[in-house]
C-alpha cells in the first residue's frame, strides 16, 4: 500500500471520470459522423496511452466536442477510412512540435483566439445538434445550420416523430442543467449519465419512435488506414485538415492543461511532454481509425474534483471503458440519439464564453471585437480559417499598439520650427506622421528629432527622407534630423 500511497482516491476518481466520458465519447462520436465505438477507442487510447505518459498528471484525454465540427467536415469530404491518415498524421506532427520544443509556445497564442475558436465551435456545435436531437439532417455549412432553424422547426411540428425526438433532447439537457441542484448523495453520479440512462429508460418503457445508436461491435470498426486512404494525401486540400487537427488539438490540449493546472496543488504541466503525449496518442488513434484526441477540460476537472492525485486515475478510466466497450456493447445500441444531441448541445452551450465577452468589453474591446470576429469567421467559413482570421486580428492589433508614436512641434515664431518625434516608427503610424510634417509651412526651415524613438522601421526612415527632400526643395534650409541612435546635439542634414 505504500507503494500507491494514493490509490483508493485514484480509484474512486476514475470511475467518477469513466462514467463522465462514456456518454461524452459516444456523442461525440455520432455527431462526427463516425461509429460510436470509434469514440470509446479514442477514450481508451487516451486513457491507457496518453494517460500513462508525463506532461500533466491529472489532465484526462479523448475525443472533444472542440473537435467535433472539423471531425464532421473531414469525414464528410474524404470519408471515415481516410480519417485515420489524417488522425495519424498529426500525431506525428505533435510528436515533432513536442520534441522541438514547440509546445510551451502554444501558451503565446492569443487568449481571445482561442476562446473565440472555442465559441465559434459552440455554436456549430449547438445549431448542428439541434437538428440530430429532431432526427433531421443538418445542412452542411455553419451558417447554413443557423439559418435553417427557423425552417427545421416549422417541420419538426408537422412531424410527431421529430416533435418526441426533440422532446427526448429537451429533456435531456434539463436533466443536465437542473442535476446540480439534486442532493449530493444523488449527484454522486455524473448528470450526463444520469440524463442518458433516464431518456434510454423512458424511450423502451414508451417504445418511444426515436433514432438510437447504431453499433457495429469494436473490432468490426477498427480499420487501420490502408494505401487507398493514403492516397488521399495526393489532394492538397487533406494537408489542411492535417495541419488545422494537430495545431488545434494542440491548442486546446495546452490551454486545458494551463486550466486544470489553477485547480490542484500537484505538479505542473510540462508542456512539450504534454505535447508529446498528445502526439503519442493521435498517432496510436490514426492507425487504429479512430477519433483524434485532445485532453478535455470537463473530464480533467471531474478527475480533480473528485479527488484524483496521480495519472493512476485517467489509466483506470482507460481501463474502465475497454472492459465496457467489450463487454457490454449491446448498451449503447439502446442509447436515443436525441439524448446524445442534448449532451452536446449542453457541452456547445459551455463553450461559449459569455463571461468573458462581456469582460472584455468592458476592459479590452480591441480583444473583445477579436474573439467575436475569430467565431463569426468560424460559423461563416470553416475552423481552420476562422483560427487563422482570429490570429493574423491579433498580431495586427499587437503591432498598432506597439507603434505609438508621438509628435511633437515648438514654433517660437523666429528659427527653425523643431518637431521631436518619441515612441516607435512603424509603417502603421506613417500615415499620421506625414499628415503632420506637411502640415508644416513651406517657407521655414525645419529641425526634425528623432532621437526619442526606440525603433524606426526602413518604410519610415525611407518616407521622412523623402519628406526631407521634397520640403528642402521648396526653396528653404535643408532639413536638419537627429537620428535615433545619435546625441540630441548633433544635425544631420538631409537635402
């Protein structure tokens, strides 16, 4: 005992993380558009691989709703055998990011862009499973989905089966919602498992005519990648979702764990470990066939809750979901599809980050106006797109507010006029710049000081040289600058 000093807290941890992940895994599975036990094996893999390696001791990993959308599109344009090579992939590229050293760079990407991917995702997500949870087919593109709403309940009320399929995804999501609210006794079991257990129950007691999960059996849907999949890598556009799993993932994966790292005491994450892990199990998961992994932040925060205090626990969930995938897959043939939808609609819900917004707005609209634009993107176009709007806003927004720039100009009615320039002289501000030295009169010699400046970049150096010239030309005194990196006294004319 000694040597698990630890082991009765991990163990009880793991089955709270186990029943938390199985209605999570097969739902995000089913609205990929992948078999459900692909979602189970992703589980497992996260849990008996990733899980055992370092990183973050406590963080658990699986398929994510984060992924779900882009899961959707890939399996959509290339199909669930070509999913593998993509899965695979990048986990190899994980690996090498994770061994380069890339990992801890992640931590440098803009918070409002990855909470804007993470609302983007939530909408999708919440548009897209309103139609599952009616038993109706979503259109394709995000604002498809969004704009279709309207359209989809006006059908749904002629149908009496769409109207009990909605009912059973109402009523599951508020079983989730008003499951905090029950005794503690009672919430000992996770309110997801509990919504799917009472929606499975009242589906049979009624015979209730709903969808329900379609299941092949684990071994029938484990399909290693063969040479028709790979030759998919000869489309370009593959490359894409490639690069926009493993970067996303990752992403996702390095900010949960810098969440669940503020929730313990234990040891803190190392992030090119973690990487690694991450890469381990994507690259095991491609070849396998299975769903991409990230590490997710509802079944980390239930495994700390719950009193978890080494890995041992996330590698117990792993074993807890091979035994129920094997054992007993019957059971999910007899799970409502509509319950899965109001899981997701309730995980797409809690993506989006309504605190936040309204946070920033409050304080940094610029970051704020950021986030809305990077999910707006993602809803308008598709993820890997949206992520790259909402990065190349916030270098953007970075390099106008390290350019300040400040002019400042003394007329003593007699001399030279002196203008001192201080700050950064970047071509963003070199529009306000020139708006203010031809302002100047023509007819009086000028003194330019550029000596307060910290940086002036080549675009300036070259336009206030030519402003020089042309006002040297009217017919007055040359210009006299100071450069930056020379003594205030001393003049360098510029003809």
């Amino acid at each position: 005992m000694t040597k698990f000093p630890h082991l009765k807290q991990d163990f009880l941890a793991s089955i709270v993380v186990f029943l938390v992940a199985v209605p999570l895994c097969v739902g995000v599975a089913v609205a990929s558009g992948a078999p459900a036990e692909l979602g189970l094996i992703t589980g497992i893999v996260g849990g008996l691989v990733t899980g055992m390696m370092r990183g973050s001791s406590l963080q658990v990993s699986g398929p994510a709703a984060g992924l779900t959308v882009l899961v959707f599109e890939a399996v959509s344009q290339f199909g669930v055998a070509a999913l593998g090579v993509i899965v695979l992939l990048a986990g190899l590229l994980q690996l090498a990011m994770g061994f380069l050293g890339i990992g801890r760079w992640f931590r440098a990407i803009s918070v409002s862009v990855v909470e804007g991917m993470l609302c983007g995702i939530g909408l999708v997500i919440i548009a897209g499973q309103i139609y599952a949870a009616a038993g109706l087919k979503a259109p394709e593109s995000g604002l498809g989905k969004i704009a279709g709403l309207p359209g989809m309940f006006a059908d749904a009320l002629g149908s009496t089966e769409a109207m009990t399929s909605l009912a059973i995804g109402a009523g599951t999501i508020a079983v989730i919602v008003f499951w905090k609210k029950m005794p503690k006794a009672v919430r000992t079991v996770p309110g997801a498992l509990a919504a799917v257990v009472l929606a499975t129950a009242a589906t049979l007691s009624f015979g209730l005519p709903v969808a329900t999960v379609q299941v092949e059996g684990l071994l029938g849907v484990v399909q290693p990648p063969g040479a028709e999949a790979f030759g998919e890598l000869g489309n370009p556009a593959i490359w894409g979702t490639i690069i926009a799993f493993a970067l996303i993932a990752s992403a996702e994966s390095l900010f949960s764990a810098a969440a669940v790292d503020r929730l313990h005491n234990g040891p803190r994450t190392e992030y090119d470990k973690e990487m690694i892990a991450q890469g381990a199990g994507n690259t095991l998961c491609g070849l396998l066939g299975a769903l991409p992994m990230t590490a997710v932040i509802v079944r980390s925060s239930a495994n700390v809750s719950a009193g978890a205090k080494t890995k041992a626990s996330r590698v117990l969930h792993g074993v807890w979901l091979l035994l129920f995938a094997a054992a007993m897959p019957w059971a999910l043939a007899l799970i409502p599809i509509p319950a899965l939808a109001g899981i997701l609609v309730h995980a797409g819900w809690k993506l989006i980050p309504f605190r936040q917004i309204t946070a920033l707005w409050q304080a940094h609209k610029g970051e704020a106006l950021i986030l809305i634009v990077t999910a707006v993107s993602i809803v308008a176009v598709n993820m890997f797109e949206g992520v790259l709007i909402g990065l190349a806003l916030s270098v953007v927004k970075t390099a106008w507010e390290a350019s300040h720039i400040k002019l400042e100009i003394i007329d003593k009615g007699a001399g030279p006029i002196q203008a001192y320039l201080s700050g950064n002289a970047t071509f963003l501000r070199l529009p306000k710049i020139l708006d203010s030295l031809e302002s100047l009169p023509q007819d009086r010699p000028v003194e330019l000081d550029l000596s307060g400046l910290h940086h002036l970049d080549h675009a300036c150096r070259t336009a206030l040289e030519n402003w020089a010239a042309r006002h040297s030309a009217t017919g007055t005194e040359p210009v006299k600058v100071t450069e930056p990196e020379e003594a205030p006294a001393e003049k360098v004319t510029v003809a």
